[in-house]
C-alpha cells in the first residue's frame, strides 16, 4: 500500500495556510478536505452544525464485502495564534524547512487530517476491503465540541466499532483521557453603596473564601481518588474570578461568579466532586447573607478503552509493524472529541496522531514531515487489521 507522501504534505500545507479559528469558522478548511476527498473518487456529506462551521463526513466502503465500520476522527478548527511577534515564523505560512512544517494547526491537528485522509485513499488504491472506513472532519473541537456532539445526535456514527482519533501525542498510544468538569460558582448578595456597606450584601469575601478553600478540596480529592500511571491525578483549577465594575470602585456588587476546570481521572464521580463544590460554596457564604449556586456548564467523563479492545490492540500491532518498535501507552491530558464519541455514541476511542503532545497552542507550532508520514502508514496498517478481523 502506497502513501502518496508529496500529495499529503501539500495537502497539509494548504490546510495550515487556512486560519480557521473559531471566529472565522471551519468553511474554508472544510472546503479543501471535502474537495479532496470528492478528488478521491468519494461522497463527502457536509453539515453545517453552526453557521461558518461545518462537519465533513464521508464513508469508504470497502468493496469487499460485508465486514466492521472503522471511524478515523479529527479536527478542522486551530486555536488562534495569541500574539503574532511571539512567532518567528508567519503562524500561517505552513512554512517547511529542516523536515518541519509550521504554522497554527500543523500539529493540532492538521497533520493527522491529511495522514488519515491520504491513508485510506492508500487503502482503497490497494483494492477491495471487508466492511468500510468513516472519515469524520469535525468543527469546534477547541470549543464545546459542536462537531462530535451533532455527529453523535445525527447517527452519522450509528455502525461504528471503533474510533482513532488523529490528535498529536507524539507516538504514544493514548486509550485513556482525562475527565473534565466546567464549574460556574454563582454568588448572589445585595448591591449597595460602598460608602454604605451595611445596606448591601457582598459576594466578595465569599467569592474569596472559594478560591482559597479550592486548594483544601483538590487535595482532598487527590487523597481520594489514585493518580492514574497515565494522566497524572484529579486537579480542580479555579480559572476565572468576577464580580463588580473597575469604573465603578465605590459601589459593592450584587453578584460575583468563580469558574472552575476540574480535571479527572478513571474512577472519580463527577456527580461527588459537584456535591463536594456545592458544600465548600455554601461554607464560604455562611454568615454573610449571600446564596450560592452551582452550575455544570460541561461534564466530559474520562475515556478508558480496554488495550486488548480491537482499535487499541489493533493500532499498537500496526505502530510495532510499521514502526519496528514496541507501543508506548499514555493518555490524553486534556479531552478530545472522542471523549464526546464515548459519552455520546458509547464508541470505543482511542487517540493516536503525528506531532508533539506538548507542542499544541504554542507560539512556533510544527510537526516534522516524518512523523506525518509514520502515523499514515501506520493508519492504513491499523485499518487493514481491524477490517480484516486480524490481531
């Protein structure tokens, strides 16, 4: 099975190029990868889940007969590029030197669209196959993962038996992902006038007296629930704090919020760790004459396939076939849309995909064509595994 390698680095290099952050939206990027796989002789459907933001999903049969449903997955949004002097490089120049290619997107995850697009057009050019392949090209990824959500709701995936998700973890087999909850702590008092304190209530000390008791409660988390060998232990980050006006320094609010990213492993119940914030907000507002509410703005539930799973067991022989060295496992620090394909669709993920796995949102982005080039063939390998129902 041939890769057509000058094919696919230019095919990335004209995704790199497309600024697809999410104000701009995904069309254009869409358009290209839609457009390619039309060029592949394939029937992309396009959806737009969201105006300017569009999934791309197309279904390879095989030709050879009835057999499983494999689902290659990725992204088309980028994160913005921050600040543009932090770059030495243009963000989008998809500029190649030195057997690197970089630009915003080039490792998350522009490269594993083009090495799984380009992969199964491998597959197909080498004749018939059992069963069939479903390339999933979704949009807002980085955001509240609209794509995997309206591809669950739809039955897009209704078939699937099991899903490699092309994100960069640097080689690493990653069949588990942390959890994450987004946590609003909303603190209601009485606006008054600064100078008046005693006709007002203030949210502030409480709101004050959440964030210094956060430390407490994430240790006590920590206490509870293991660290997983994996993706490290359970971390409840209090990353947003708000409450009243700069312009208006004399006037006590009426309300302030806290908002939390809580991050979890196998085995941790979100629904406890929400209880365990509601009771440290009802503590810190005891006495002051101000109410507190809870509210889960996102519940993503750590991801834990079993390695001997087909995708998995299948995708580590293909890397150790390929690769001629033995699978490293590892885990997904953050969530990806497959832990929506989990949740939503209860699909079997796993994640596997060319770049570094710390290099992602940072000033100088770059995957190197090699790697691009590895996880490619070891997709076609991976996918001729499963389809064939061989270990």
């Amino acid at each position: 099975m041939v890769v057509d390698d000058a094919g696919m680095i230019d095919f990335l290099r004209a995704l790199v190029r497309v600024r697809s952050v999410a104000e701009a939206g995904e069309s254009e990027a869409a358009a290209l990868v839609a457009g390619q796989m039309r060029a592949f002789g394939w029937s992309p459907v396009v959806t737009e889940v969201a105006p300017r933001r569009p999934n791309v999903i197309a279904r390879v049969d095989g030709g050879g007969g009835p057999g499983p449903v494999l689902a290659f997955e990725g992204h088309t949004d980028v994160v913005t590029e921050g600040d543009a002097s932090a770059w030495s490089v243009d963000p989008y120049g998809a500029e190649l030197r030195d057997g690197r290619i970089y630009g915003r997107g080039s490792a998350d995850m522009k490269s594993g669209l083009a090495a799984m697009i380009y992969a199964v057009a491998a597959l197909r050019a080498a004749g018939p196959f059992p069963g069939s392949v479903l390339l999933c090209v979704l949009a807002d990824e980085e955001g509240m993962m609209l794509g995997a959500k309206h591809a669950c709701a739809s039955g897009a995936l209704r078939g699937v038996d099991g899903v490699i998700v092309c994100e960069p973890e640097d080689g690493e087999i990653c069949a588990v992902a942390k959890g994450a909850l987004r946590l609003r702590v909303s603190i209601t008092g009485k606006m008054a006038h600064g100078a008046m304190p005693s006709h007002g209530r203030n949210p502030l000390p409480a709101a004050g007296r959440v964030l210094a008791g956060a430390g407490a409660l994430q240790g006590r988390l920590q206490d509870q629930y293991q660290a997983h060998e994996h993706l490290g232990p359970v971390y409840l980050t209090p990353t947003v704090a708000a409450g009243g006006a700069r312009s208006q320094l004399n006037v006590i609010p009426g309300t302030a919020d806290v908002y939390f990213d809580v991050r979890t492993v196998p085995g941790a119940s979100h629904p406890a760790i929400v209880s365990d914030v509601r009771e440290l907000a009802r503590r810190a507002c005891a006495g002051d004459g101000v109410d507190a509410t809870v509210e889960v703005i996102d519940d993503r539930p750590p991801v834990d396939t079993p390695v001997s799973h087909p995708v998995v067991s299948c995708l580590a022989a293909a890397h150790t076939a390929v690769t001629g060295s033995a699978p490293v496992y590892g885990g997904v620090p953050g969530t990806t849309d497959g832990t929506i394909l989990t949740r939503d669709a209860g699909l079997a993920t796993v994640v596997y995909g060319p770049g570094g796995k710390w290099i992602a949102h940072q000033a100088d982005e770059f995957v190197t064509v090699a790697e691009v080039q590895r996880c490619a063939r070891v997709y076609v390998e991976a996918a001729r595994r499963f389809l064939g129902g061989c270990p």
